[in-house]
C-alpha cells in the first residue's frame, strides 16, 4: 500500500482522483474486513462525502490540506457528528454523537477521507480487542490470534491494508502493543499534545490519542496534523510545537539507553532476539547504545499495580455518567431510581470494565483512598522521576513494546492478571506522560510466536515527539521495507 504522505502528494498534484483513491479503500474493506473485523461502523457514505469535498476544493484550486485524499479511520471512541458513537460497549448502543471530536475537526480540516470507526476493547479495557460487545477482531498475521487491544481494530485495519493510518488511543499501551502484535508503527504523543475533546474518557490522566500507520513518516504527519493546543482541553500544550515530518531523520551520535529492566525475564526470549538485532541496525546506522544496568529505573517493578490503581480509580469516576438515563438504552424492569441504574449498569457494562470500576471504586473509598490511591500517585511521580534521571544521559531510551507477540484468541482472557501484564513494558511511559513509539523490527523466528511481528520501542523525554518520531523514521530506513501481512501479500 502507498503510504499517506504519497496518497496526499498525488492527490494534490492531480495524478490521484480522491474519489477513485476512496473507492479502492472501500474495496479492500469490503474485502478484508469480514476476516478481520476491524470495523463496527464502516460509514462508507460519509467516506465518499469527504472525497467529494475534496474533489470539490482542487477543482476550485485551493489547497485541499496535508492529508489531500487519504483514508482514515478512528477508533470507536472519538465523536464524529451523527455517527454512531459505542466505545464498543451495549450500553452506548444507538448512541449517535452531538459533535465531531478535535481530532477528527483536524483531520478533515486537511482533507482526510474519513472511512469508518474501529473496533476496541469496550471503553479501551483491554488489551486484545476481545473485550468488545461487538467480537473480537482478529489479526491479520494469523486470523485465530488477537490484535492486541484495546485498538486492535484500528491496528489490524492498517496492517490489513485497508486504509495507510487510523487514529488509536492509548491509556496504557493501547497503541502501541496492538501496533507491535500487527507489525505496524504506533506512536504514543506527549501526554497534553493532543486534546482529548471528543474522546469517550477512560483515564482522563493518562489517555492520549495518536496514529497507528504502515509508515514512521505517516505517523508524523498525522501527528503534525492531529497536536497542538485546544482551549476546550485544558490540558493540551500551549505554544507552537516543533513539526515531527520535517525534524531531521537521523541516528548519528543519538545516545540510546536500554534499561535492564525493560529485558524482564517475562519478555519472550525470541521476542528480546529480534529487539536486539534491532539494537544492532541502530548502531549500524549511527546511534550510540548501551545497557543501563538494573536499578536505574527501581519502581518499575510497581509500574502495572499503579497503572490499575490509577486507570481504574478514574474510570470509576468517568464511567459514572454512563446510567442508562443520560446515554443510551436503560433496562425499564426496575421501578426505583436506583435499581435501575444498578440493571443497567450490571446488565451492559461487559465483565472487564466492571470489574475495573469496582477496583477504581474501592481505591477510592473512605478508609481505603491513602493507603491505594494516594500511595498510588506517589509510586506514580517516582516512576517519572527515574524516566527524568536517565533522560540526563540518554536521548531515548529502547526495548521491546510487548513481552511477547499475538497470542491465540481466548489463551489469556479468563486470567485478568495474564492480560494486564500485556502493559508490562508499555504503562512506565503512559504513568510519565512520555512520548513512545513501537516500530516493526522483524518477525520471531521460533518459539509460540514463529512468523509473527516484534516491535521494537523507542521511548523519550516529554515534548520531544517529534524527535522519538524522528528516529522511527531514522531506523526504519535503516531496517528497509517491513514485512507484510498475508493479506496485504495476497493482493499485492
């Protein structure tokens, strides 16, 4: 597939037709999605109002934006304006949102196509999109494994082919582990580059939205695309932000830490071979490594108790509105007020996300809110003090993004504990609010993972994205082309 920065160019140039560049998307969709299940909501009509618009402005000779033509799709939790809107969950079923997210207002301000919203773990709870109330997506390497979560379907949507770039949201990994497990590129922003007006709130903290694409380079542009401040989200940055297509792409002199504690004896041995050949193709190009013996990051060993504490004591929080008399259908069995916010919330709330606000709920509760949830935020601000210790010595920090690969569908989903430490290597940056990217590095070569993805992690200081970015891109020239999945391979 052509990358979105090639789409965009040739869109603007005349050479592509955006309407012929959107009915091509919608092929692949009709013809790969039923093996995938990427998509809850297509929205193909839409798609094709957004490529007339663009036809429109080029025939009028204006700039039709960055983005000129390119088919972008958005995890299921950011508001499009009369689009469905169910964060994969049935208590938002037939919910139809009042107004269009930030994200998807910048999207189509550059001329995106948007075609359709993806499939995720219900509420972003998960880590394999198996969570959905809507089934599981699938993998496009191996269609019996999971894609990772909670935006598995936005990962196994690029790495299908159907569309170069989608939009994920991560609160502990949710970008970049699916990213890794489907050999696509996903890059985590700065925490507050990106506003989160019109993201369904899971962890307003943590949560951050960014691209999953074929390319380094186009997770740059839409990253280019999609940050900067918004005043209706207070916690976005003010100030111009340095552009992370157009900083320098280069690995020379670059000083690359890798923490001992990122190798756990939990990450899979071919999983930690593939990363560090990886490591070697950054040397080759320039960069300078070295091993950061352990003990330079102590409290990450407490990094996926707090992340839990932390997510779902505000989960409890933001999933409160969620009654069955503000949003979506309510179960009209019970008369009393009360019992029927408890049918409804029992009824269409999934099993993960009740039992995470019953977490959050207890952590937060008198005589229980110091010693979890305040100790919680404590741990929290050390782990960001030791990411700041060794930003004083390293530029970026590397290792694997997953401790393993695409497991099979239904092998971890009755042992939370097992699918929490999915975040193992990936909820250290999202505690820090640290800019991280994960890279397709090759495929394991044995073992359970045999012929699937590895992703390698890049990780570095806050507000610098645009140069973690800069050096995805940097690595990925010196990796060469990844491989594709079988179903890219089968049409290609």
């Amino acid at each position: 597939m052509l990358s979105a920065t090639a789409i965009a160019a040739r869109v603007r140039s005349g050479e592509f037709d955006p309407q012929e560049v959107t009915e091509a998307a919608i092929r692949r969709l009709e013809a790969r999605d039923p093996q995938v299940h990427a998509y809850l909501d297509p929205d193909l009509e839409r798609a094709r109002r957004c490529a007339d618009a663009v036809a429109e402005t080029l025939r009028r000779g204006e700039d039709p934006g960055r983005l000129a033509g390119v088919p972008v799709s958005l995890k299921d939790n950011m508001a499009v304006e009369g689009a469905t809107l169910t964060a994969g969950s049935r208590i938002l079923e037939g919910y139809r949102a009042p107004y269009t997210s930030h994200v998807a207002q910048r999207l189509l301000a550059e001329g995106a196509v948007l075609l359709g919203r993806t499939n995720l773990d219900e509420f972003a709870m998960g880590a394999s999109t198996e969570n959905s109330a809507y089934g599981p997506s699938r993998n496009p390497w191996d269609r019996d494994r999971v894609p990772g979560g909670s935006s598995g379907g936005s990962a196994a949507a690029v790495a299908a082919g159907i569309v170069p770039v989608a939009l994920g949201s991560e609160t502990g990994g949710s970008i970049r582990q699916p990213a890794a497990l489907c050999g696509v590129t996903g890059f985590k922003p700065t925490y507050g580059a990106v506003s989160r007006h019109g993201l369904v709130a899971f962890g307003s903290s943590l949560d951050v939205i960014g691209p999953i694409a074929c390319h380094a380079e186009d997770a740059a542009l839409v990253h280019d695309v999609i940050a900067g401040h918004d005043p209706r989200d207070a916690t976005t940055w003010t100030g111009e932000r340095p552009s992370a297509l157009t900083e320098r792409a280069d690995l020379e002199g670059l000083r690359i830490g890798i923490p001992e504690e990122f190798l756990d004896d939990a990450v899979d041995a071919r999983v930690l071979e593939r990363v560090s050949a990886a490591i070697a193709q950054l040397e080759e190009g320039g960069a300078i490594t070295r091993v950061v013996p352990k003990g330079s990051l102590p409290s990450m060993h407490l990094a996926i108790p707090v992340y839990y504490l932390v997510a779902c004591s505000e989960a409890s929080s933001n999933l409160a509105r969620f009654d069955g008399i503000r949003y979506g259908p309510a179960r009209e069995e019970a008369a009393e007020l009360h019992e029927r916010y408890a049918a409804t919330r029992a009824g269409l709330f999934g099993p993960e996300v009740r039992r995470r606000i019953l977490l959050g709920t207890f952590s937060l509760s008198a005589g229980y809110a110091d010693a979890w949830y305040k100790k919680a935020l404590q741990v929290r601000r050390l782990i960001l003090d030791e990411f700041r210790a060794l930003f004083a010595d390293y530029d970026l920090l590397a290792g694997p993004t997953s401790p393993f690969g695409a497991f099979k569908i239904g092998e971890r989903s009755k042992d939370p504990y097992a699918m929490y430490l999915c975040d193992l290597l990936t909820a250290p940056a999202c505690l820090a609010g640290l800019p991280s990217v994960s890279v397709p590095c090759g495929l394991a070569r044995k073992g359970a993972y045999k012929g699937l993805p590895v992703g390698l992690s890049l990780t570095g200081p806050a507000g610098h994205d645009h140069k973690v970015l800069a050096a995805a891109r940097a690595y990925e020239a010196v990796r060469g082309a990844p491989e594709r999945s079988p179903l890219q391979e089968d049409e290609a």
